[in-house]
C-alpha cells in the first residue's frame, strides 16, 4: 500500500500518517491516551483536523475512542491477542485460498522472490529487526491482493498494522522458525489446490502463537502514561 505524495496529504493526512508510524513503531504504546489538545500543540493544528486523524486511525483499528473519555491507542491483553490471532488465521487462509486459485505463474515467482528476501530476517528472530518486519508486511499483503478480492486485503492491511504495533511494543524476540518458512507457503500456493493453500497458511499462522501469549503474560506492563508531546518527532 503506498502512501500518498506528502505534497498531496491533507493536513489530517499528514498527522494521521505520522501517528500512524509512531504507534505501529510503539514509539507510543498501547492504551496510552491521546489529548487532543496537546496533539494540536505539537503539529500546530485545529481540534477539527486533530479529530479528523484520529477517526482515520479509528478506522484503521489503532486506536479507539471512548464516549466522554476521549481516544487512546488499542490496549493488548492476552485475550485481545488470542482474538487478533484467530482473526488472523480465518482471513489469511482464505488469503491463501484464493491466490492459489487466480494468481498468474508469474506472480506466484514474484511473490517466491520476496519470501526468499524475507525468510533470511525470519531465520534470524531478532527483536526490532524493522526492515525484517516491513518486508514481512509486504509479502503478506501482496498475497492478500493476489486473491484480487480488495475488502479482504484491506482487512489483512488493518490485521497487520495491529499485529507490527504488538511486535514493537513487545520488543521481543520471535520464536525461531524451520528453513523457508515463507517459501513453504508459496510452494504450497504453486501447487494450485486451494485446501493445500489453505492448510499452509493456518500452521504457518499458529506458529509461535502460545509463545506470542507467554511473552505477552511476562511482560511488566505498567499504566500507559497521557500522551506527551515529546514523543512525537517534528514531521519532516
């Protein structure tokens, strides 16, 4: 998904995006609550365009807002997690299920070349590999969008962003996985049988699911301060 020219964005846009960053990169952490106020202090804009980011974020799923309390960025909890990843798994199978059923030899080789970019970051499990982590966001959207059903793959947009501001905040390192992981998938896509697509992708999604929950229940967690405009960089 490409991000619009910043000479382009609407002053919203443009303050949506950069929370947008801060939060998936856990620069500001689940449940932290975000004062409108002081976020129209920091980018120097109206409470309008300050509202107008924050519903863009809403829709996106990072944030929530509360009647009378105001908005505040997605709280985890063990339960919230087991959820995320039950939802993970109905939509990627399907995912799975469809691009083996329309996309073209040439894009599966596309999307072959990509895991074998990503499966060396993968092997290695190492915390906060950040350009790991985008080129794992990317090859699971373009599968998405080789299934060529648009609401599915926004959905999984929306799944993944929430899933990266997990991984960030946590700051923990992933469960090591077997030899090419993601070329496995893409093996399994290749072979044109939908179930067998299907079927990669949920044990591919469990992986390292408990391990997730386990690192998630050890984690010290103190309440999430108010949000402080010194967390957010001057936008370029």
């Amino acid at each position: 998904m490409l991000q619009p020219s910043p000479q382009l964005e609407t002053t919203a846009a443009r303050v949506q995006r950069q929370l947008h960053q801060d939060i998936v990169s856990g620069r500001i952490p689940p449940g932290t609550r975000l004062v409108r106020r002081a976020l129209a202090g920091t980018f120097g804009v109206s409470l309008s365009t300050i509202a107008e980011a924050l519903s863009r974020l809403d829709s996106e799923g990072l944030v929530d807002h509360e009647p009378l309390l105001g908005s505040r960025v997605r709280p985890f909890s063990v339960e919230t997690l087991r959820e995320e990843q039950v939802l993970r798994e109905a939509l990627e199978c399907q995912a799975a299920r469809l691009c083996a059923d329309s996309a073209t030899r040439l894009e599966i080789e596309g999307l072959r070349e990509m895991a074998d970019q990503l499966d060396p970051h993968i092997s290695l499990a190492q915390a906060e590999d950040h350009e790991g982590m985008e080129l794992h966001l990317r090859f699971h959207l373009r599968l998405a969008e080789l299934g060529r059903v648009p609401a599915l793959t926004k959905e999984i947009y929306r799944l993944w962003h929430r899933r990266l501001m997990f991984l960030n905040w946590l700051s923990a390192a992933a469960l090591p996985v077997p030899p090419r992981w993601h070329l496995r998938l893409v093996d399994a896509i290749a072979t044109r049988d939908p179930q067998a697509a299907s079927a990669a992708m949920r044990e591919h999604v469990r992986y390292g699911s408990e391990h997730q929950r386990e690192a998630m229940r050890a984690r010290f967690s103190p309440p999430p301060p108010d949000y402080s405009p010194t967390l957010i960089p001057a936008s370029s």
